[in-house]
C-alpha cells in the first residue's frame, strides 16, 4: 500500500464558507477509531524466515536487482554533483585538516583500520554469528545486511576506481575516486539506520564522518573523494535493506515556476 502525500494550499472563491453544525450524538456517531500508531519494531524491516549462509547468497544476488532503482539514481546524481563541487577545492581542503598537534594525530589514528575492509568484515560476521550461535534472528539478520552491504560495496568502489584512476594526494598510487573507508562506513551506517532507526544509528553516521573526515587528514583521499564515497556507500545500504514494512521515497516532481518533492510512504 503506497500513500503519496500531498500539501494543497486553496482558499475559497467566495471567502469563507460555513459548515453546519454537528450535536454531539451525531459527532459521536460519525467518529471512527483511530488506529493506533505503529510501534518501532513493526517500522523495522522484517526478519526473513532463513538467515543461513543460503539466504545471504540468495540475498546478494536480488540485491544487485535493486541498484539501479529511481531513487538511488538521485543518490548517485547527487553524490556526484556535490563530488564535482567539491572538486573545484580538492587541492587546498587537506591543508585545513592536517595537523602539527599530537592529540589530533592521536584522534584520527584509529579511523583508518575501523574504515578498513578486513575489520568491518570482522564486525559483520561478528554479528552474524552471535545471532546464529544465540538464536537472535534479528541479530543475524543484521550481520547479513551489513555483510552484504559490503559486498556490494566493494562491487561498486573497485571497478570506479579502476576506471577513473586517479592519484592519491600522497601519490602513493592511482585507486584515489571514490573512498572505500567512506563508502564502507557510510554503508554500515545505512543498514543501521534501516534496522534501528535515526536515533540509534546517529553514533554510526557520526563514525562514518569521522572516518571520511580522517582520509582527508591523512592525506589519502581528496574531498570530492569521500564526498561520492559516502554516496556509493548509501546506496549499497539502502539496495540491501529493500525488505521491511515501511519504505519513504523522495521523488522530484515540475510545478510551474520550479520543482517540488514528493514523499511517497510505502508499507505493507
């Protein structure tokens, strides 16, 4: 069931119009009970009846399907125009994040193995298997997510990067655009935030700003790198975590004199 909402702003012609007056019995009569409010775990997406070694193979295949959907082409777009805006400063920004102070070096030190491949796979499989050793399937269908959020990951960042083959700023080779550690991370955060909901997945985004910011410090990415790298990131996320009883949509829509934005809310 899809609900597309709408904001109308009319006034009447003739000015204001008087409605007739309801008593209170026929109020009373005509009022309907209201439905109660979905609580948070039926907002969370759905735990799948399987969540074996099969289901995530099986998951990863449909996952690839689900890409190329509208709204993750606004990602890309969007990922892509701010990665070009913030292109026109990629030789200067890093000066602005280096520096001299040891706490600083000392703060940034840890992102680049939270960021790595091999630890955030390490986490996943982590989660996984405690919700398979314990008989949590919400537990483990989280860790499947998150799994393959980052195969997906990987299957978008290696191929970009390879083709735009761009130095690194400490040209140290040519795998710069886009940044794994910001995609990876930025896809983590996504599937939490589809699991959990913003306000228990808030410390994740903040870690995968962290973690971006730090590529920058450390001069191995420049911005318009871990700029798209976030946007790879989202939509490795949101194309694993297409399942669940609520889905919001953001589609652009031509009003005369601009654009508007639908919300479209889609539930099962």
């Amino acid at each position: 069931m899809t609900l597309l909402l709408l904001f109308i702003l009319a006034g009447p012609p003739d000015g204001t119009v008087e409605l007739p007056a309801l008593d209170a019995p026929a109020q009373q009569a005509q009022a309907k009970p209201k439905e109660p409010d979905k609580t948070a775990d039926e907002k969370k997406p759905e735990t799948p009846p399987h969540t074996g070694i099969r289901a995530l193979l099986d998951g990863l295949r449909l996952d690839i399907t689900k890409i190329p959907t509208k709204e993750n082409m606004y990602f890309a777009v969007g990922g892509g125009a701010l990665a070009l805006a913030a292109h026109q400063v990629d030789g200067t920004f890093n000066v602005h994040l280096r520096s001299h102070y040891t706490l600083v070096n000392d703060i940034y030190a840890p992102a680049k193995y939270y960021g790595d491949t091999p630890e955030q796979v390490a986490l996943s499989v982590g989660t996984y298997a405690w919700g398979r050793i314990f008989d949590q399937p919400k537990m483990s269908h989280l860790g499947m997510d998150l799994l393959r959020a980052q195969a997906i990951t990987e299957m978008m960042v290696e191929p970009i990067k390879f083709a735009t083959h761009r130095e690194r700023p400490d040209g140290s080779n040519f795998q710069s655009f886009p940044s794994g550690h910001s995609a990876i991370t930025f896809a983590g955060a996504t599937v939490l935030e589809r699991h959990l909901g913003w306000k228990k997945a808030a410390l994740a985004y903040v870690i995968a700003a962290y973690v971006a910011s730090s590529r920058l410090h450390d001069d191995r990415h420049y911005l318009s790198d871990v700029v798209f790298g976030a946007a790879v990131g989202t939509i490795a996320g949101r194309a694993v975590t297409e399942h669940g009883r609520e889905t919001w949509s953001l589609v652009p829509a031509p009003v005369p004199g601009g654009t508007a934005v639908l919300m479209t809310r889609t539930w099962e």
